[in-house]
C-alpha cells in the first residue's frame, strides 16, 4: 500500500520544468504534417502517453486556441506549457516549437537561392508543386466540413471567395466584413452562428493525470488585470523597440521596417491558421512590395510542408528571399540579410500569438460558449474557407500554366496533381508522403521523362 501510495504521489506531482523542455525542443523538431499532425503529436505524447494532461483539459484549450488568429499548433503548446510552468513556461514552449523550423527555412533559402537551379532540386520542386495544391484544396475542403454546417455560412464563403477571386478584396476586409455579418447573424439568427470547432469533447479517459478534469487552477492562470496590463505593456515595448530599431537604421519605408509592420498586421488576421493567411501575405509580398515573385511564393510553401514546425513559418522564407533579393545589406551580405528578414517576420509575426494566450486563456474561457464572442468568429472562419478555396485556384494557376494563359499547359505537373488528389481524398495519405511521393515523381519526370520528350 506504501508503493502504490508513493507511486501516485509521483505521478500527480508537477511536471517537471526542464523535462517539459526537452519535450518541447523535441516537438520542434518532430511536428510535421501541419496542425493536425502536430495537434495528433501533442495528444499522443502529453495525453496518451506522459499523462502530463488530461482528454477534457487539452480539448478544453485546443477549442479555445481554435478561435484565435494565428497558428493553432503552435498557440496550444504555448498554452499548454503557461498551464504547465506559468509565463516562461508558455514563452518556452511556444518558442522552442518555431525555433527548429525556422533555422531549417534559412538554410533551405539559401540552398534555394544559390542552387535552385541545380536539376536535382528543380525536380523535387516540379514534383512538389501540384502537391502544395493539391494539399491546399484539402485544408479547403476539410476546414469547410467542419465550418460550413449550414446554408447561410455557405453562402458566406462562396461570397468571400468572389471578394477575393473577382473583386480583389484586400483579406482584411474580407476578415472584418465576415465578423460583422457574423456579429448581426448572432443576433438574427443565432442557431445558423453557432461555433462549432470540430473538436468536440471525447468521454475518453487515458488514466490520472498530472493535471487532471478536476486539478485545481493555479494562480497563475488565474486572470488579473494587472498582470495582463503587464503583459500587454511588456509586449507592445518590444514590438515598438525593434520597430523602433529598424526604422531609425533603415528608415519607415526600408525593406525590414515594412517587413515589420506588414508580418504584424498579418498576424491580426490569421484566422483560420496559415492557409487563411496567405493570400494576405500573397498580396502584400509578391504584389504589393514585391519581395519575391508568385513561383518564389509558392515554392516557398512547397518548402514549408516538408519542414516541421507551424506552416505559418512561410513567412520566414518570405521574409529571407525578401531580403536577399532586395539586397538590403549590400551584395556581399545577401545570407546575412536574408536571415535577419527572416527573424523579423518570424519575429512580429508570432509575437501575438504569445500576448493571446498569456492575456487571454484566463479571461477568454468564461465566455467561450457566449453566441456574442462566437458568431464573429464562425463568420470569420466560413469567410477563411472561400480565401482558401482562391488560394488553391492561384496556385493550380501558376502551376499549371507557368508562362500564363497563353503559354503551354503543364501536363506532367496535373499529373502529379491528380495524383496527390487522389493520395489525399481517397486513400487517406498524410501530407508527408504526398509531398515524399510528388518530389520522386518530380525527379523522374527532370531525369526520365523530360529528356525521353525531347523537352531540355
């Protein structure tokens, strides 16, 4: 009885903090498969396995993260590690998660860069191309089997995505204008605005946990106005110094002072995840400040999906081909400035995603099935699925008919196409092997194929 008494103490005692971040520099590194894997990654490993939580809690906190912009994978390990450790926990957690991922995009935009061109690694591109696509209208169509549970929001989303596709509606607007239809539809008709995160609470029990159903708040995740006054503070100085910073080196209009400015106001419109947000940072990087050309965006993302970490960490490949091809620090310096473009997106980018959660899982929780705070959001996310939906088309576009319109089509690459389609919607494929499965595909068709055509 004694053991067994010893035994439990030790397994509902607290977790411990350097044990959490070895955990956490782990997932770094291992959380591929975009935010359902890396969600499926932190279940299995702090749910079913560790009992460092338990089902109720960690669904209580995925379905709140859901309804915040920016990376969900990332903002529920920060989440999870504030549960855990407090303040440095949650900064800990949720920094070790994009850390990895971003080193890992700085040296493949340098290999990029320097060796695009080399045969081996434009196969691999060529191949994974139609398979970005191809994974584009499957988060299209899996965000919209959960969002789009009735006509109106329907509706919604066919709209937005007339907004952007015709019209050219800048994505904010777009966001805004879903959230107050949703905010007038929560009061018309509150039943057609209901927030249904598809992550409905299981009855599943794994055993006891450290921090079990029942495990008492500690204070720290407890709100006070004081300290998210704090918070607040702490983090509006740091994205004022660095701002600060760049512009009094590069001046307002230099490439990293708008990088700055432009990744933070992404960062307030990404609901939805990384998908929703990059016809925003389309817009703004390729056709606004034309940092890096559309085939640069979308290789871009081709390179993102095979990296672990949040997809949002695009926007650091953005921000390194940004700089490097604006020549920021000079000739000399093109890696030197690439990576400091690629901090500053990272940077103002994931900076609120922290103040979210530090501030607002305290305060956000109580009124988490209030119809008035969910409805904007079942807008918003109803809008996100029309913007993906464009997102696809764009690529399937410049994919498929690299030259334009009145260039040749791409048979090869909608072969390859078809195929991650049908990897993905009918035998179930995770994104990983898609994306190994097109690159071999890519190099037979640079080696095997395109010199047996007699195309160069």
């Amino acid at each position: 009885m004694a053991e067994e008494a010893n035994k439990t103490k030790k397994e509902m005692s607290p977790v411990p903090f350097k044990e959490a971040i070895k955990f956490w520099l782990k997932l770094g590194f291992i959380s591929f498969g975009g935010p359902a894997g890396q969600i499926s990654i932190m279940h299995q490993e702090l749910v079913e396995r560790r009992r460092w939580l338990s089902e109720h809690r960690f669904l209580h906190a995925l379905n709140y993260t859901m309804v915040l912009p920016g990376p969900e994978a990332q903002q529920l390990a920060t989440y999870i590690g504030w549960l855990f450790h407090g303040t440095w926990g949650g900064i800990v957690a949720g920094t070790l998660f994009v850390l990895p991922s971003l080193f890992i995009l700085i040296a493949l935009g340098w290999i990029y860069l320097s060796l695009g061109d080399v045969p081996m690694v434009s196969g691999v591109l060529y191949g994974i191309k139609p398979a970005v696509t191809a994974i584009v209208l499957f988060a299209a169509y899996r965000i919209g089997s959960r969002a789009l549970t009735n006509n109106l929001l329907r509706v919604l989303a066919a709209v937005a995505f007339v907004a952007i596709f015709v019209l050219n509606v800048p994505f904010p607007y777009i966001v805004l204008t879903a959230a107050i239809c949703g905010f007038v539809g929560g009061r018309v008709a509150p039943e057609q605005f209901r927030l249904g995160v598809g992550h409905a609470e299981s009855g599943k029990s794994y055993g006891p946990a450290l921090i079990d159903d029942h495990t008492p708040l500690p204070d720290h995740a407890r709100f006070k106005l004081s300290r998210a006054i704090v918070y607040g503070l702490v983090a509006l100085a740091i994205w004022g110094v660095v701002l600060l910073g760049l512009t009094s080196l590069y001046g307002w209009q230099g490439t990293f002072t708008q990088m700055g400015w432009f990744f933070t106001k992404a960062a307030m419109v990404t609901f939805g995840g990384a998908y929703a947000v990059l016809p925003y940072v389309y817009q703004g990087g390729v056709e606004h400040y034309q940092w890096l050309t559309a085939t640069q965006m979308i290789d871009g993302l081709a390179l993102g999906e095979t990296t672990p970490g949040p997809l949002i960490m695009i926007v650091a490949f953005v921000g390194f081909v940004g700089a490097w091809t604006q020549t920021v620090l000079g000739p000399d310096a093109l890696l030197l400035a690439g990576m400091i473009g690629a901090s500053v997106a990272t940077l103002f980018t994931f900076l609120p995603s922290f103040l979210f959660i530090l501030i607002g899982a305290p305060a956000v929780e109580a009124t988490r099935h209030d119809i008035k705070f969910t409805a904007p959001l079942t807008g918003i996310t109803a809008a996100v699925v029309g913007v993906v939906v464009n997102l696809a088309v764009f690529f399937a576009y410049h994919v498929l008919w690299p030259a334009g319109l009145e260039g040749t089509f791409e048979w090869s690459a909608a072969a390859i196409g078809v195929a991650a389609i049908l990897a993905l919607f009918r035998f179930h494929w995770g994104v990983i092997p898609v994306i190994g499965f097109c690159a071999a595909l890519g190099l037979f068709y640079e080696f095997l194929l395109r010199p047996l055509l007699g195309l160069g």
